[in-house]
C-alpha cells in the first residue's frame, strides 16, 4: 500500500534526465521560427516557403509518434530514447551539411520523428520511475523542459544564431542531442530480463477506450486555444497595443516563465484531482483570451494576461498525457504518443483557422477569439468525463494496476 506521504517524494533523477532532453527537443521546435529569414536566403526559397520547414516538423510530429510507438513496442525503452536522440542528431546533421531545401525539409521530418518518440516514451519512462500517485508531477517537471526552452533556449538559440548562422545552431542541437544519448544511456534505470513485453495487440487496444479520444479532442481543442493566440501575439503587441518591436521579445519572455511555472503548478495539483485541473486550466485559458479581446489595447494588462496564457496554456502538457496514460494503461506509449499528436494537431488546426481571422475583418483580435472559443469547445469533452466519473477508481485503474502494467510496457 502506498504511504500517504508518497506524493511529497523525490522524483527519480531520470525524471530531471527526460526534462533535459524535452528542452532539447523543444529547443529545436520553436527555435527555427527565428531563423526562417536566415534560412530562406542561405537556401535560396522565399520565407513563406522556409515556413514550411515548421509545417513539416508539426507532421512528423503528428504521424509519427502513434507511428513510432508502435514500431519499437518490442524494444526496451531505455533503447528507444538512446536511439531517439541518435536519430536527431542525424537529422540535424544533414541538415546543417545540405545546401538544398529540400534535404532540409526531409531532415526537419526525420528530426519530428525522434521528437515525437522521444516524447511518447520519455513520458512513460518518467510517470513509471515516479509512481501512479506522482505521475502528474512528474509529467510537470519533465515538460518544463519545453516551458524552459521558451523562456531561454529559443532566445538564446535565436541570439546565438545571429552569430554563427542557423547551420551552427544545428551542429550544436546534434551535439547535445550526443551527449543527452550518452547520459541517458548511462543513467537510466537498466532493464531486467524475463518480465513479458506489452503486446502490439493491446497497444492497438487502446484505440477502442472512448474516455481517451475525449481526452485527446479535450487536448487538441484547449492546446490549441492558446497557442491560436500565442502564435500571432507580436502583431497583436505591436498593432493594436502599441508595443515597441523590441519590446516583444521580453513579453514573450514572461510567457515562457508563466508557461514554466504553470508546468510545475499543474503538475502538482494534477495528480489529486486531474480532471479539476484540466477544465481549471481550459477554464483559464477561454477566460484569459476573452479578456485580451477588450484590454488588448492597454499595455500593462495585456502584458499580464500574455503571463498568464503562457501559465494556464501549457498546463495541458503537464495533465494530459498522465490522464492518457490512466485511460489507455493497456499500452501506455501508444496513449501517451496519441497525446503528442493531439497536441500537434491542435497547434495545427489553430494556426491555420487563426491566420484565417487576422486576415479577415476581425484583424489582431481574430486569434484569441479563435482561441477562446477552441477552449471553450475544449471543456465540453472534459465535462463529458467528468460525468462519466472517468478517473475513480476501478479494479482495473487501480494505481497498482497501472504500475504493473507500465513495468511490462518498460520492462523495469
């Protein structure tokens, strides 16, 4: 039995190990937004078509981490995060060697790949070490890599970037990502032999849980939602609230420190009542983009609610793939990889629809009211769980259930 001061335990250092290699890959996501125009005249394509060096790592990322998942069901995990960063480091590789964009582009596919499985089984490997009662938690530290990476890896890539040009930014990603293989290589936990592998069959099980693909529209829509916003927040900052070009990257700065705390907060709350969490954070999220509308004009306020959409915002990350995790334990990568694609699929579908509006008649405002209502459509989902009472517990979600199950899946 648990003891009840289990949730105020030490993470496993393999947690603080997967943290550092999601702010290396998150890095590398939103780093190239900076570079595009460096990008577009070394490679000799317009920026619009350097844009689609994003476009093509959100599908990888989409395709493939269920895709990745499945593939290596068979493989120790330990492998699999070994082999991950190896294969992002290639990618990186050969992109910072090509002179064709079209090389550039397959690379940018290779490297979402090793993302997105990365990702997927980082956030198995992390909610197992920490155990059923930490698994929000430990979800919360690990994401803070991302909310890290936003704060200082993207400014700091972006920066450095000017100096040595985006192919040393590249040579530097595929050097840490070596080094981040070795490390992990060495220190996370070993397998044991002659415990039973999760099968593919009950990997692809999880596909028939309905509470898991409400969960997963829950996080495409709220996921989405703000990052509508965010993803055209400088025109926002400078067109309609007058704020100085370079000021904007110091509001940004203060997204990427909420974001980072509101990891860690969500992943703490999380863990006692994960779907209290979840509509808190769609809840705060629809209401802070609906106050932007109005007081986007202002500087202070505006200042303070893009804070706060970076705290309520990536609180998603923290909560959903443990809540995935729980719903679909028959094969815990595949769920937590269905996560990262939902994610993606958010990001997606939002920035289309919200380019969409700041081109039409709404103008500046367009992003955050598509934002607002993908959050508030985000909440419908959660309360479907809510009343299907889907997180009490069952003899089959039982936390030692669980637990057995991951332990299988990770050969541990």
């Amino acid at each position: 039995m648990k003891s009840p001061a289990e949730p105020k335990a030490r993470l496993p250092f393999v947690v603080l190990l997967l943290a550092a290699g999601t702010f290396l890959m998150s890095t590398t996501e939103f780093v190239i937004a900076g570079l595009l125009p460096d990008m577009a005249a070394d490679l000799n394509v317009s920026v619009s078509q350097a844009g689609l060096l994003i476009t093509a790592f959100a599908v990888g990322m989409i395709v493939g981490a269920p895709t990745i998942s499945v593939a290596t069901v068979r493989l120790p995990k330990r492998l699999t995060l070994v082999l991950s960063l190896l294969l992002f480091a290639v990618g990186h590789i050969v992109a910072a060697l090509s002179p064709a964009f079209e090389v550039v582009l397959i690379a940018r596919v290779v490297t979402a790949l090793a993302t997105g499985a990365f990702l997927s089984v980082a956030a198995v490997v992390a909610t197992s070490a920490a155990g059923p009662s930490n698994a929000s938690r430990a979800m919360g530290v690990m994401m803070s890599g991302m909310g890290l990476a936003i704060v200082a890896g993207v400014p700091l890539g972006s920066f450095v970037g000017q100096a040595i040009g985006w192919r040393g930014i590249f040579w530097a990603l595929a050097v840490l990502a070596l080094v981040a293989a070795a490390v992990i290589g060495r220190f996370a936990q070993a397998e044991q032999a002659g415990q039973q592998v999760v099968t593919l069959r009950s990997q692809l099980g999880v596909l028939r849980e309905g509470k898991l693909w409400l969960l997963l529209l829950a996080t495409a829509l709220v996921s989405g939602g703000f990052l509508a916003a965010y993803s055209y927040i400088s025109p926002l900052l400078t067109d309609r609230t007058g704020v100085d070009e370079a000021a904007v990257p110091l509001l940004l700065v203060g997204f990427g420190i909420g974001a980072l705390l509101g990891t860690v907060v969500a992943g703490r709350t999380g863990d006692r009542a994960p779907l209290g969490t979840y509509l808190a954070i769609a809840g705060g999220s629809a209401l802070v983009l609906l106050l932007l509308i109005p007081l986007s004009p202002f500087v202070v306020p505006t200042a303070v609610l893009v804070i706060l959409l970076g705290f309520t915002g990536m609180g998603v990350t923290a909560i959903a793939t443990p809540l995935a995790v729980r719903f679909g334990h028959s094969g815990p990568s595949l769920s937590a990889a269905l996560t990262v694609s939902a994610f993606n699929v958010g990001i997606a579908a939002a920035t289309w629809l919200a380019g969409l509006a700041l081109d039409s008649s709404l103008g500046t405002t367009g992003p955050s009211i598509v934002g607002a209502a993908m959050a508030i459509a985000g909440i419908i989902p959660l309360l479907i769980l809510a009343a299907m009472r889907a997180t009490r517990r069952t003899p089959s979600s039982e936390p030692d259930g669980i637990e057995k199950t991951l332990e299988r899946e990770l050969l541990v």
